[in-house]
C-alpha cells in the first residue's frame, strides 16, 4: 500500500495548484506507481467495472496468471501504449500463432509501420495503419478477447470492416470458414482410419493423430491472421501428408498380420 | 511421290496447329481459368485475388460519385483505408488520385485495380513487369496463370485452394508488394514486404536471409535506414531482397534469375546464363571484390550440384520401384487426382508433375516429394542467400531423406518376394479410395 501516502502528497499539491488553476481537472491525481496487481484490480473495478469483468471471463483470467503487470508493466505512464505493442504478446504467444501474424501482410506492415504509429491511439476503428494483436483482440479495450468464438461473427465482421469493405470481409470470413470445414473433414477421414487399426495402434500412429490436430490448429492460425502459408504449406498439404502416412502405416504388414503367420492357402487371402 | 508428300504433310501440320489452338481457345473457356477452367467453378473469394477474371461489383449502392464525395461517405464506413490514402502521395499536392480514378465512380459497377489500371500512370513499372514473361516460370508475371494450370489446383475443393491465389495473385494486382492504400514506395524496399509469400518450407527465403551476414545487418540497423533512396549503389549499408532481385527499382524480377527456385536443374554455364552470372557478379561488385562474386556463384554451382546427385539417386530409386510395378496403391487403384494425364501413372520427378503429385499417392512418392520440395529447396535458399548453417541442415536433410527412401524401398522388394513365394497378396488397397475428405474432393474438385 505505498500508494497512497504518495496519493495524498498529490492531492495537496494539486489542491495548492487549484488554487492558482481552478481549471485542473480532478482525476490528473492518479499517481505514477508503480502498483502491484491488486491496487490495479481494486482500483480499476470501480473505475471499469467492464473491463474487469471480460479480463476475469476471458481467457487471460486469473486461473492463466496474466495479471494487469503482464502486458502493461507496473507503472502508469505508457501503461496502454505497452499493452498494445505486437511485443506485449508474442513472448507468451510464440510459434505458430505469433509466427503467422508477423509474416502476414498485417503484421508486416505494423512492424514497418511501427516507428511512426501513434500507440497512445485507442483502439479503434481508423487509427492504426494495421491491425496489431490488440487492435482486433481487445478492439476498443475489449478484455475479454474481442476474436473469440463466442462474441460471434458480428463482432469480427465489424472491427475488420474498418478497413475492408463488408463483402470482402464476409467473403473472407467465408472462405476461412470453409478451409476449416475442408481441414475437418481430412481430420476425420485419418481418425477413422487410425480407429480401423483398433488395438494395434503403435506410436506412429498415435504420433500422426497429433500431427493432424497440429496442421489443422495452423490451418486456423492461417485464415484467422491471413497468412497463406500457415493455410497451405504448413496446413492443407501437410494434412494430405498426414493422411498418406497413416494410410501407410495401416497398410504395413503387421508381426501378427496374416501375411506373416497364416499359411498359403488362407481362404481369404490366397491369389 | 515427293512432290504430293511435302504439300501433304503441310496441310496435315496446320490442320493440326488450328486444331491445337481451337482446343486450347476451348478448355480456357469455362467458368474458371486456364487449361482446365472447364473443370472448375471459382470460390466466392477468387474475385479478389484475380479480379479481371472474377471481380464482380455489388450493387448494394446506387449512384456515380466524384473522388471527394467517395472519401466523405467512406471516411465513416472504412475510416482506415482512409487514413491511408490521406497519408499516401496519392492524396498529395494539387492533383491527386483520387478512388474513382481506380475503381471507378459508377458504385454498382467498381472494379478492383488491376495491374493495367496501376500501369496507366506507372507504365514504366507495369512494363517492366510484363517483360518478365519471357524468362518464363518461375515469375511474378506468371504466377496465377502457373496456379490455375496446376492439375491439384483443378482438382482440389476451390475453397481449399484459395491459399494458393492469394500468393500468385502478385501476377494479378499490384498490392501484393504495395499495400493498398498507402502504396507506399520506402515500405515495399524493405524485406518484409516480400515475406508474406516468400516463407514456408519451399521457400524460406525470409529465414535464410535473415540468418545470412546481409539479413542480420538489415535486422540490427535496418530499421534506422532512409527507405525513400532508391536501390542503387551506396544508398544501403546491406543488401535486401529488392536490392538484389530489383536493382535500380527494375520491377522485372527475373532479370538475373537462373537457378529455376531450385525445382529443376540448370546448366548454369549456357551462353544465356553467362550473361545472367555477369548481372549477378555486377551487382555484388557493388560492394564485393568481382573475384569473390564470382567464387561465390561457384559455390552455389557445386551445392546445386550435390543436391541434384542425391535427387536423382532418390527419383532413379523410385523409377525402379515403377517399373517393377512395386509402388503401392499404383496409380490405377487410387483415387483418380491430381488428374492431368488421359492413363493413369505414377509421376515422379519434376518434368512428369510431380509438383502437383503429393496426395493420394504411395508414402514413398511423398517422402520423395518432401525432399525434393522441402529439404532440396531449404538447401537451395540457404546457398543462394548465404546462409551456410541452413545449406548444411538441407543437405543433412537430404541425405536422410536419401537413405530412408532406400530403405524403404528395399523393404517393398523384400516385401513383394515374400508375398510371391507364399503366395499371398496383400489386403486389398481399398483404403486409399475413400474417406471423409477423399469422396468430398470427388464430388467438388
């Protein structure tokens, strides 16, 4: 609680200074911290009771411990404009979500941009040359991850729209969404096989299982953040990869196959 | 006799150049585009990737407008696209360009830019560009022609491969290098602008440079250079892409390309490439001695060399399988894409398609596939940009890639003389002609 006697030196500052200045606004007396993680909550459910209220329901809730001081650092001064820097991120995002953004046209064009973007900007709608993480993420300060599924269609359609125009973004939108049904039915197409082997699956496998949930999550990374190369090159044809091999794998003669232990002249098998 | 024969086959060869073009004229007729645009229907999203072949304008808005009338509404429905244009030269000075001077003002007829409307003001750069085509794939020029003619771009669910035109639509629109609509001259210098396309495992050109002596100069300091010079000599402490593929601003970028991307391989010492080998030695004298230019382009000749040695090792390898008919499914009992030939045949290698050969194959084409498109032109990038660490890594790739092929080729033969003693065949290959996605792509390719 170091705060608040450094709280009330600046309020009687202040008070002497509104003496001379009767037009100061009141609220200039928030202090420069730095804070902990609980002076910032207390202080900020009664200031943005919104705001707190997506963190806690988002997925940076306090169960994943991104607190307050994750993206915005422990001091005032240039709170925001850090938290809304690609940067604040991408060390926790690192890989193929941070990866597909930074070589996609957006996130090209925000690092290029990035000296002479004005990050004490909001985040809305005309005010970025692109869109960073947060500026579709936690458009307008939304907490609570603004691109998540459950705000619907409606909410991306708008904050992309900013800049596009709403057919394209719905045709986009479309696209993605149908890239993502094609993925799905590849994934279903190996998992069926992989259950035709039954209880012999072997590590390959199960190794392959996980290599279709991967190339389909880049396929997602890929429409989601525009980069074609997370939707092709490590997406589609590496799903059609995935599919030759677990088909291979399935087709190898296992040790205890019929191949290896019937005699010539198996009904079934014989020529 | 001979005097009925020449005039014979004379007539016999240009009815069959008229049949040739008619057929051609034909196929690229349908709905979609290209040599099999009868086999195919455009995604909706294709409009904005090849706008001269699908671009239709919405109707949504009645009205012809003036520039200033469409930037007062727009500046509330799409304010950063705005934003853009005010900031770009565009918007400058007394005679500005305007959004109807490029889409036009008659709102339920708009069209997208096309490189002949950038081309009307920027003839020199368009020219440039055009003149590309000569040099043939790969380019820029060519690049969605390239896409659309490929037998698994045909074949594939439209929505699928719009990951494909997105890249090759650097042949169609302008603001592949140029983001719209700031158009911004100093942003397209840097190698970023070049990365969206240029990255992934068949052409990590963003990686290797970034890792070469020139890329890490660029990441350390580049930031602080003044991007508005233009490319040309001791105007950039390190070379970029541009500066290398697009000397003095030449929007021609096949201009000294010689090595194919690494896809097939070259003679490098042809009269003609000797001429390109010049260019290259030229530009790096820039800053390098000629001497060591001309080492270096050695040295890429001697690791082409190396990779295209374990190459044709790996496809002589599987042509043997092929014509022992050991590569299984054969082509006959899979599924009947990628299409592209009247009878059913395993293709291997760059000259039988193989580049569009990469499903509904045998493992063993796929893994040849890998490390043909993958490993050999990692390698490739990595030697071309001088990135020693990654020339290493590919031909370590390679060489794996090399004898897991052999054994596993091995083990089809070992395989196959088992079953012709025993007797036995193994289960029938019907798992390879359905599935989920297998009976979709029938139905919607």
């Amino acid at each position: 609680m170091r705060a608040i006697p450094q709280q009330r030196l600046t309020g009687i500052l202040l008070a002497l200074l509104c003496m001379t200045t009767p037009l100061v606004p009141a609220d200039t007396s928030t202090p420069p911290g730095p804070f902990t993680d609980t002076e910032c909550i207390s202080c900020h459910t009664e200031r943005d009771p919104d705001l707190i209220k997506q963190w806690r329901r988002g997925p940076h809730a306090a169960a994943s411990k991104v607190v307050c001081s994750s993206c915005h650092g422990v001091q005032h001064a240039g709170a925001n404009q850090k938290a809304r820097q690609d940067q604040g991120c991408t060390g926790c995002h690192a890989g193929p979500a941070s990866h597909s953004y930074s070589t996609s046209k957006h996130g090209v064009i925000n690092r290029i941009a990035e000296g002479r973007q004005d990050w004490n900007q909001p985040l809305q709608r005309g005010n970025y040359r692109a869109p960073g993480c947060s500026y579709c993420h936690l458009h307008n300060g939304n907490h609570g991850d603004s691109m998540a599924p459950n705000h619907g269609p409606e909410l991306r359609q708008w904050i992309c729209s900013g800049c596009h125009s709403p057919r394209y973004v719905q045709a986009q939108l479309g696209n993605g969404k149908r890239q993502l049904e094609i993925a799905d039915l590849k994934l279903t197409e190996g998992k069926k096989l992989i259950a035709t082997a039954g209880a012999s699956k072997d590590n390959a496998l199960l190794k392959l299982q996980q290599s279709l949930a991967h190339h389909r999550k880049n396929i997602l990374y890929g429409v989601g953040h525009q980069s074609p190369d997370y939707q092709w090159w490590h997406g589609q044809p590496a799903l059609d990869g995935d599919l030759i091999r677990i088909r291979e794998a399935i087709g190898k003669p296992h040790p205890e196959s019929p191949l290896h232990t019937s005699p010539p002249g198996d009904s079934k098998l014989n020529r | 006799m001979h005097n009925r024969l020449l005039p014979t086959l004379l007539i016999i060869t240009l009815l069959a150049m008229v049949a040739g073009f008619t057929y051609v004229h034909w196929s690229k007729s349908g709905p979609g585009a290209g040599l099999y645009s009868r086999d195919w229907l455009p995604d909706p999203v294709q409009g904005y990737w090849d706008p001269n072949n699908f671009y239709r304008s919405s109707d949504s808005v009645q009205g012809v407008f003036e520039g200033k009338q469409c930037v007062q509404c727009h500046e509330e429905i799409t304010p950063g696209i705005v934003a853009d244009w005010r900031a770009s030269r565009h918007a400058q000075g007394d005679e500005k360009v305007f959004c109807n001077d490029c889409h036009g003002g008659d709102h339920q007829r708009l069209h997208l830019p096309t490189p002949e409307v950038c081309g009307s003001c920027h003839n020199k750069q368009q020219n440039e560009s055009e003149d590309e085509a000569r040099y043939g794939f790969p380019s820029h020029i060519l690049a969605m022609e390239r896409a659309v003619d490929a037998p698994h771009f045909a074949d594939k669910p439209k929505a699928e491969v719009q990951s494909c035109v997105q890249c090759h639509s650097v042949a169609t629109k302008c603001d592949s290098c140029h983001t719209r609509h700031r158009f911004d001259a100093a942003e397209s210098r840097r190698p970023e602008a070049c990365i969206t396309c240029h990255s992934g495992p068949p052409h990590p050109d963003d990686t290797t440079y970034f890792a070469s002596a020139h890329g890490q100069i660029y990441l350390a300091e580049g930031k602080d250079w003044d991007w508005s010079k233009p490319l040309t000599k001791g105007n950039y402490k390190a070379p970029t892409c541009a500066y290398c593929h697009m000397d003095a601003g030449r929007h021609q970028v096949a201009h000294k390309s010689m090595w194919k991307f690494g896809l097939r391989e070259i003679n490098p010492h042809t009269s003609n490439n000797q001429i390109l080998r010049r260019r290259w030695i030229e530009l790096c004298s820039d800053c390098h001695a000629e001497k060591e230019a001309a080492q270096w382009l050695g040295e890429l000749d001697r690791e082409r060399k190396q990779a295209w040695s374990m190459l044709y090792m790996a496809e002589a390898v599987l042509k043997n399988l092929r014509s022992d008919q050991l590569l299984q499914p054969s082509a006959a009992e899979r599924p009947p894409y990628p299409m592209g030939s009247l009878w059913p045949m395993e293709r291997i290698g760059f000259y039988e398609g193989q580049a569009s050969a990469f499903y509904n194959v045998s493992g063993i084409e796929r893994d040849y596939f890998e490390m043909w498109y993958f490993d050999n032109l990692g390698a490739y990038k990595s030697a071309a940009h001088g990135d020693s660490a990654g020339v290493k890594e590919g031909h370590q790739k390679m060489a794996t890639s090399l004898e897991h092929i052999q054994t596993k080729a091995h083990k089809l033969r070992q395989r196959a003389a088992t079953e012709q003693e025993t007797e036995i065949t193994p289960a029938a290959p019907s798992i390879w002609n359905s599935g989920a996605y297998t009976d979709y792509n029938r139905e919607h390719n």
